[in-house]
C-alpha cells in the first residue's frame, strides 16, 4: 500500500506546477498536461516517487543516521518543524548558514557557544556579570539559537538531506552534492532535478501539497526509528538469556567435583 495515495496528494492541490513559460525541460518526464498555461504534475509518478524515497529514508532511520529536514520558505517551515521534531531528526527552518555541511567543524564551534552560555547560567556565572554584558549575552545565545537550535544535537554530517524546494535551498543542494551527501527533494516544474537523487515531483508552493508529503517520508522515518528500537529490543534479551545460561554450563564441573568433596569427609570422618 502507497504512502500517500492519488486522492490525498489530489485534495492537496500537489498536481499545480508553476506557469509553462517558467518550466524546466529537464522535468519533463513528470508533467501530465498543460492547464490555462500552467503545467499540471503526474500524481501517477509522484505517489511512486514518495514511496521510493520514504522506504530509502525509513533504511536510513533504522540504521541509526540522521536525515537533516531544510524548509526555510514560509509554506514549509510549520508544516516540517512540528513533524520532524517528533521524531528527533534535525532540521533548519529559518535561514541556512552557508557552510553548514561543507565547514560543519565551525558550526559545530557555534553549537559549543551556545552549550557554553547555557552552562554559564546554570552554574550562576552569568547572574555575576553587569547587566549590559548579560543583555549581549543573552542576545548571542538568541541568534544562536534561531539558527541553530534545532541542529545542535546534531554530532556529525547527515546521512540524507531532505529539501522543500530545490531553488530556494540551492546553497543546501549544493553543499550535499559537493560531499556526497544523498538528496531527498520535493521539485516543482521550474526546478532543475538533476542534482536530486530521491525526485518526489510536486507543487513546493502550497503547504497543502508539502504537509502531505513531508507526513508520508516522516512516518516512514518513525517507523524505522521503531524498528530499531525493537531490533535492540530483542538483541538486549538475547544476550540476557545468554547470560542466565551460562552459569548452567560452568555448575557441570562442580558436580563432577562434588564426590571427590564427600570422600574428603568421609576420610575426615574416619580420621
């Protein structure tokens, strides 16, 4: 059974690309028709396509590995932060730093920054200085955490990164390209998707059209996280009926040994 079927993404207004003249060749495969000058999306496809990428997110998940959620355009932001929070993947809604994969041991610095200032308030170091360098303070650790917030938990590079709208988002694209890095992108008629290697084909302007997607990849993503839990699960009791086993194996040799101790005090007795 689809993810995501016909009618939702229909409901959703996904089908709507942008105006002909706007177009990209290079999305022609996924066009159905042509409506009052405006490209219409193969639903056909883009069901398939969500299919595709939401059983390679689901892998990802249960392998342990981040997938890093971009959405930085109005439409998306809600619609992708509330979703990919509830499931502990990070995400960037407000702005993307340039360099943010590419020069990530400096963003990793600006985490620590902002660890640190959290710190100094617990430990009452921030309560000792003047109120002005209290207010540039807690200024830093605002911005900070705007932009950064929602990857601080972040340790190391992404396995995957997911786009709303390649276009608005090519820094991203082009920073998980120059690493390696697989794309996951929702890619309208104007956008080129040749630099994507997970094509979900639909309209990335309507939060509508984003909020059905983004739910369908992100149940997935829960269900791996699930499995893996359930994996260790099993794994952990394993080793624990591993565990109440071998004392049985290393009792045997005391049973053996167990005459040899009579002997010894009948001997003792005799004696």
């Amino acid at each position: 059974m689809s993810r995501v079927s016909f009618d939702q993404l229909l409901d959703a207004g996904a089908q709507y690309g942008h105006l002909k003249r706007k177009w990209n060749p290079h999305m022609a495969p996924y066009i159905f028709a042509e409506k009052k000058g405006i490209h219409i999306i193969d639903l056909h496809k883009t069901v398939v396509k969500v299919d595709e990428a939401a059983a390679a997110m689901k892998q990802i998940a249960k392998s342990g590995k981040k997938i890093l959620f971009v959405a930085t355009k109005k439409q998306a932001k809600e619609a992708v932060s509330e979703r990919v929070k509830a499931v502990g993947m990070p995400y960037v809604t407000e702005r993307w730093s340039g360099g943010m994969l590419t020069n990530f041991a400096t963003i990793r610095k600006a985490v620590r920054k902002m660890s640190l200032i959290d710190k100094m308030e617990k430990d009452g170091t921030l309560a000792t200085m003047s109120k002005r360098e209290r207010l540039q303070v807690s200024r830093q650790r605002a911005k900070l955490e705007k932009n950064l917030g929602s990857i601080s938990d972040l340790t190391r590079i992404p396995a995957a990164v997911f786009l709303v709208d390649v276009m608005k988002e090519h820094i991203a694209l082009a920073e998980a390209k120059k690493l390696g890095i697989p794309v996951f992108a929702i890619v309208d008629t104007n956008s080129d998707p040749r630099g994507v290697d997970f094509v979900i084909p639909a309209n990335d302007d309507a939060t509508k059209s984003i909020t059905s997607i983004v739910d369908a990849v992100v149940g997935a993503v829960a269900e791996g996280l699930n499995e893996r839990k359930s994996d260790k699960a099993s794994t952990k009791d394993e080793e624990g009926t591993s565990e109440t086993e071998a004392p049985a194996a290393e009792e045997a040799p005391a049973a053996e040994e167990a005459p040899a101790a009579e002997e010894a005090n009948e001997d003792k007795a005799d004696a």
